[in-house]
C-alpha cells in the first residue's frame, strides 16, 4: 500500500468509493471501518475515500448506543453529505416510463390506478421506491403478462404482484376485500375502489385467479 502510494504523482489524486456497507454484517461493518483509519493514514491525500452509507445502519452498527455510534462517524468521515431518497419525490413520473420501456399497452386511467395501487401497498409498509424497487416490480408484472396466453389486465398483475406475493397477502383475501389482519383489511378496500373503476370485479377476480394457479 505504501510503495504504491508513492508512486501517486503530488498533482494526482485517486477517489476510491466503498459502497454497500448497508448490506454487510454488524460485523463486518466494524472490521472495514476499523481499516479506513489505517487506510487513511498511509494513503495521506493522495486517496480520497467516498462512502455512500445509511447513518442510522452505520451508528447502530458500531455502538448500541446512537449517540456514540454518530461520533463514531464523525470521527471517520469528517463531511457529509445528505442526499433525499432516490425517486421520492417523482417516482410516479419514473415508473411511468418504465413501464412505457417494457412495451406494455397501458391506458391512462389504467396507469394512474396502478400508480395509486403502489402508493397505497409501498409506502403504507414503508418501502423506499428506489429504481432498483421498481424494476424488480416491473419485471415482475411483465413476467406475470408473458406467462399467460390470454390477455390479462396489466392492473390486475400490478395487484396480485403487489398484495400477494410482495405483502403476502392470501388470494382468498384479496378477492374477498376482507381480512382479519388490521394492517391489510382498509387497503383491501381501497384497492378494490382503485381496480373497479378500471375494470369490473367478474374480470380481475378471474385474472386474479388465473394468475395463482397458472392456469
């Protein structure tokens, strides 16, 4: 490490990012910010380091106690950045053109009752709609529609995608409107307002079902 520190020109600086530290163990995470400290001293300015991280993920990581755990941080990373939530404020514009992307004919009142149905399943369970989130979604949805030879309404796989197999929801439950967990019971409702002034219950509860057993 020192032999190729020197070897850095004084005019040149190299950024190195050490990213998804969210996703390693409490463990780990000890282990990697215990080396940034004897990393930084070898490599001086000549190697700047950028860390995107999750402050509440890191300090608990580091300290049961969050107050010490953010000095820990401070103490390691002397400026921050705060960035919002990737897609917070226009994921509905986003989604909308992925979908478009994939090549799957959506009408308009059609897209806004999707849209309305990932609002009203995502942040009610508070997920973050982060790009990742809505492709894996997405590509969800369109393996649901290539899967079936007959036509099934893009809503009704955005729904049973949703409820089913994200929130893990019962089928009988969603075509019932009605289930004994308090959690579901008013977004079972709501979501069956949103799909019938698409299409009418005869239909997306056979496209429900269709969906479920493949059939």
């Amino acid at each position: 490490m020192e032999s190729f520190v020197f070897e850095i020109p004084d005019e040149k600086r190299f950024i190195l990012v050490l990213d998804n530290l969210d996703r390693v163990t409490k463990e780990k995470l000890r282990e990697v910010w215990s080396d940034i400290e004897v990393f930084t001293s070898i490599a001086q300015t000549k190697i700047q380091l950028l860390i995107p991280y999750s402050i509440t993920h890191v300090a608990s990581s580091l300290s049961s106690d969050e107050t010490e755990g953010m000095e820990f941080i401070s103490k390691r990373i002397p400026i921050s950045f705060r960035v919002a939530p990737i897609l917070s404020a226009d994921w509905k514009s986003s989604c909308s053109d992925m979908i478009a992307e994939t090549g799957i004919t959506v009408k308009n009142e059609e897209l806004k009752g999707i849209l309305k149905l990932i609002d009203l399943w995502t942040y009610a369970f508070n997920t973050q709609v982060t790009p990742r989130y809505m492709k894996k979604l997405i590509n969800s949805v369109v393996s649901i529609l290539a899967t079936h030879s007959e036509r099934i309404s893009v809503i009704t796989a955005f729904y049973y995608q949703l409820s089913v197999q994200n929130s893990g929801v019962s089928s009988t439950e969603v075509l019932a409107s009605e289930s004994k967990n308090p959690a579901f019971q008013d977004k079972l409702k709501e979501s069956k307002k949103i799909i019938e002034r698409i299409i009418d219950f005869e239909l997306w509860s056979k496209e429900l079902v269709s969906i479920h057993y493949l059939s």
